[in-house]
C-alpha cells in the first residue's frame, strides 16, 4: 500500500480554479486512483477516479461533471485533480487514495483503511 500525500488546496472566489496534487511514496502504476471530498459533519464521498494508466479511463460524480478532471502521471508518482469554475458547494476537505482495484476506487472507497490528511478547499461567493 502506498502512502500519499494530498496538496495543492486553498480559498477561491466562485468561478475559479485550483489544481489538487497526490504524491505518492512509491510506484502508483499498479494502482487505480481517485479523489474524494468530506463536508463538515458528512461522509466522504466520491468525486473521480482513473484507471491504472496514464491516460486512463474516468470517472467523475454528476456533482462535478464538466468541471473536475482527473489526470495522472505514473512517472511522478501523481495523481492530479484540476478544478474549474469552483462553487461555494464545492468547500470540503479533499483526499485522494489508491487501489490495485478500480471498482475499490469507486464502489468501496469507504472501505479502504489508510487515508492521507487531505487539503481543504474553501470557495467563497
């Protein structure tokens, strides 16, 4: 299991843009990954994912559709999730994580054990 580390957050005006970093401490080629968001009080909950690849295929919640993409770069060891025309509803605490299994990724993210401490996102109207 690799360990990763999330960055890259930080405070927006409606209609901005940020880009969130997942660094992982070693080789993520062999691993689906994704991106999730926690609201005060809430569940985590899904956001996007990629499959193994650069490249790969995604997946996105309808919530962020359009707007969110997710990329990665297997030879950095990063997983990327650029952020465009932000909304206030958008606020949360942002994690990323790994899986040898896209499906875990997606449907069983809440089932994975290590999380990183996430960056938080605060977009103001």
């Amino acid at each position: 299991q690799v360990q990763l580390v999330e960055s890259g957050g930080g405070s927006v005006q409606t209609g901005g843009s940020l880009t969130l970093s997942c660094v992982a401490s070693g080789a993520i080629d062999a691993y689906a990954a994704g991106w999730f968001r926690q609201f005060p009080g809430k569940e985590r909950e899904f956001v996007a994912s990629i499959s193994r690849y650069s490249g790969g295929s995604t997946y996105y919640a309808d919530s962020v559709k359009g707007r969110f993409t997710v990329s990665r770069f297997n030879s950095k060891n990063t997983v990327y999730l650029q952020m465009n025309n932000l909304k206030p509803e958008d606020t949360a605490v942002y994690y990323c994580n790994a899986d040898t299994k896209l499906h875990n990724i997606i449907e069983e993210f809440r089932n994975l054990r290590y999380w990183g401490l996430g960056t938080q996102v605060t977009v103001s109207s």
